[in-house]
C-alpha cells in the first residue's frame, strides 16, 4: 500500500489549488485453512479545492473497493469460490459485484462457473441493491511445448434493475500463442435485446464491441503489431434516457499499426500510427507516436527517451515532443523530463501552446519501504502552475 500527496497549483488570477490524499492498497492474506484466502485492492481518495466555484464542492471522499472477498482458487482445486466484492479476472466481463462465484474444474484444461449478485452503485462504487447480475462463465486454457498457449474465455452476463433489464450480453475473450513469433489478441460482446431494449432498437441482437490485436515477430529485433478497435455504445438503464445526439459520441471504430525495433545494447525504437472514423462529421482521425530510448550504457550520462506524438482531425489537430533522462546515483533513480504540446482548433479557430518540465527521484528506503517524490511546472496558454507530488509506499 502507499499514502500519496498530490498538490496542483495554478499560478493564475482564479489560484485554483487542488489537494488529493490517497491510499491504494492491494492485500492478499493466505492460509485461511482449506484453501481460502483473502484478496482485496482498492484505494480511499480525499479531495480539497479552493478557488472553485460553488457548485463544485470544497472538499469530498472518493473511495473505490474493487476487490474485497474470500477466494479459494487454484489449477489444483475441483472447486473454486469466491465471497464478497468479487473482482477476479474469470469474472471480469460483468465487472465488480457483490456476490458469490463458485467454479468448477471439468478437465485438465477447461472450467465452468455460475456468479450473482448485486452490482455496486454507479460512480463510487459503493453497496447497492438496487441492481442485481448474475452468469455464467466458460474457460479453456491450455500451455504446450516452445511457448505455445491458447485461452479462450466466454461469459454470459444479465444486468436488471426493479424487474427490468438494464443489460444482457455474451462477451468472449481469446489469447493464442503459436511459440515465438506470432499471437493473437481479441476480445468482443454481443448484446442481446430484449423488452425496452428491443423495442428502441428493433432488433434481437448486435455486435457492439471487439478488438483484435496481432503480432509478428519478423525478426529477433524486429516485431510489428496491427490491430482493429470497433465499439458501439450500449444503452442500460442509467442511459435509455440520454438522447442520441450525446449517446452516440461514445461510439468508436479505427485501425492501428505498429513497428518495435530492439537493438543492441538495450537501443530500441518503435513507430506506430493510428486511423480512426469520426461518426459526428464523417471524416477520419489520424495519430501517430515515434519512441526512441539510447540506454545509459551507450550514452554514458543517463538514460534518455524520446517521445514525439501527434493527431490531426476535423475539430484538432497538433504534436506533443518530450524527452526524459533517467539516471541512478548511489541507489537514488533520478528523472528530468520536459516536453511541449501545440494544437490548433477548428470550432473555434485558436492556436495554443504549452511547455512543462518535471523532476523526479525514486528511492528504496529499508526493510520494504520505498519513497517517491516529483516537481513539475507548467506554462503556457492553457496551463500555468505547479504541481508537487510525494508518495511512500509498503511491500510486505
């Protein structure tokens, strides 16, 4: 776990000032006795601001619980549960519930599962009974000799609120290695439609998010990457009312290509460019990112690391060049970072530029402990200020 300070700053007439104290934690107790063990991860968020106007408040709590429950799992079990706010990745596709899943293991390689419970209220994640989901979980995992490996993941989930349905759908989820050179990487939902929802739509079911993603590995330096992302959005309960002209923008679909260059002596460079529809406007957005790092080793001062970035649509369009230099003095991993960004606007018609610069340091203190601390400072047309960042954190 770890306790952070994160304190902004702006240097304007308005001196907006931001103060966010936080504790992420991850715990997982084992030795419960047969078999059990907790598992929880969260974090507990405590906000203050000054300069803001009346209807944003001056202070509040966002706490998140993503994982509080009592899990008995393993390849080596017949049968495996979990009790409480379960978040586990077999789980995964109907998000945190409150509930129980209980699996079991039909074979040396695949699983069958049956969750419910009550999903946890929308934005804070707190104890709710007003919605209620439950499923049903399918996994075939298996790992062959020279790297090979296939896992394939298909749940059925059911959403309802007050009797009525907020959301069914089958989401599958597949992972494929043939060894060394080529995987594969997808994931999609189709959602089912019933009562109101069938009766917005007029249809029984849709195709409403995949994504696919492959690499091949060309070379022993060199690996290039393509990948397809389409999302429509889905209307439950909490948005059957949102009008079109706001629901609609959630949507996305577009391609992305890559390249990943790994020299010697830890030089690596990787190219990758994006291209994506616009549904408003009908036209494509195009982004683009070039990494290159020069290790420490070959430089002889510190470790440097170029990134550059850009993206041109029908609204924006504009760059963003950083550099970071890392370097390691008597256990003590320092870090310079600056960079700048320029954009132009289209509705309205601006041009605006900011400039930023960061100093960093990471140190490993004693028996677990380890300490972090940042300073950056901003200016520019859209940005002027200070930000101030301190964490210390625990490994037990």
């Amino acid at each position: 776990m770890a306790l952070q300070w994160d304190h902004n700053s702006e240097s304007t007439d308005r001196a907006l000032k931001t103060d966010l104290l936080s504790l992420p934690f991850r715990v997982r107790a084992r030795g419960l006795g047969n078999g059990f063990e907790f598992q929880g991860r969260g974090s507990l968020r405590r906000i203050t601001r000054s300069g803001f106007g009346e209807s944003t408040p001056a202070s509040e709590w966002r706490n998140r619980v993503l994982e509080a429950a009592l899990v008995r799992e393993g390849r080596e079990l017949d049968w495996q549960f979990a009790f409480g706010r379960v978040g586990g990745r077999r789980t995964a596709a109907a998000g945190p519930f409150d509930g129980l899943a209980v699996t079991r293991r039909l074979g040396a390689s695949t699983t069958f599962g049956v969750f419910g419970g009550f999903a946890p209220a929308w934005g804070d994640l707190g104890f709710s009974t007003d919605d209620h989901l439950g499923g049903a979980v399918f996994e075939y995992d298996r790992a062959g000799a020279n790297g090979r490996y296939l896992d394939i993941t298909v749940a059925a989930v059911g959403r309802y609120r007050e009797g009525e349905i907020s959301r069914e759908y089958l989401s599958l989820v597949t992972s494929w290695r043939d060894g060394n050179r080529l995987s594969l990487l997808q994931a999609a939902e189709v959602d089912f439609y019933r009562g109101w929802r069938k009766d917005e739509g007029g249809r029984s079911a849709a195709l409403t998010s995949t994504a696919l993603t492959g690499r091949y590995q060309v070379t022993k330096p060199l690996a290039i990457t393509l990948g397809y992302d389409g999302r429509e959005p889905v209307r439950t309960w909490e948005t059957r009312s949102l009008p079109d002209s706001l629901f609609t923008e959630a949507g996305r679909n577009g391609w992305r290509a890559g390249a990943a260059w790994r020299g010697p002596g830890g030089a690596s460079l990787d190219v990758s460019g994006g291209l994506r529809h616009e549904q408003r406007t009908g036209e494509d957005v195009t982004s683009w990112q070039v990494m290159g790092r020069v290790p420490a080793r070959t430089l002889r001062v510190a470790d440097a690391s170029l990134f550059v970035r850009g993206f041109d649509g029908p609204w924006l369009s504009g760059w963003s060049p950083s550099l970071r230099l890392l370097r390691t003095v008597r256990g003590t991993r320092w870090t310079l970072e600056a960079g700048r960004f320029s954009y132009n606007g289209v509705v309205p018609d601006v041009s605006r530029q900011n400039t930023w610069a960061e100093l960093g340091f990471t140190r490993d203190l004693w028996a677990g402990w380890d300490m972090a601390a940042s300073y950056r400072h901003d200016w520019g047309d859209d940005i002027t200020g200070r930000r101030l960042f301190l964490e210390l954190a625990r490994r037990f």
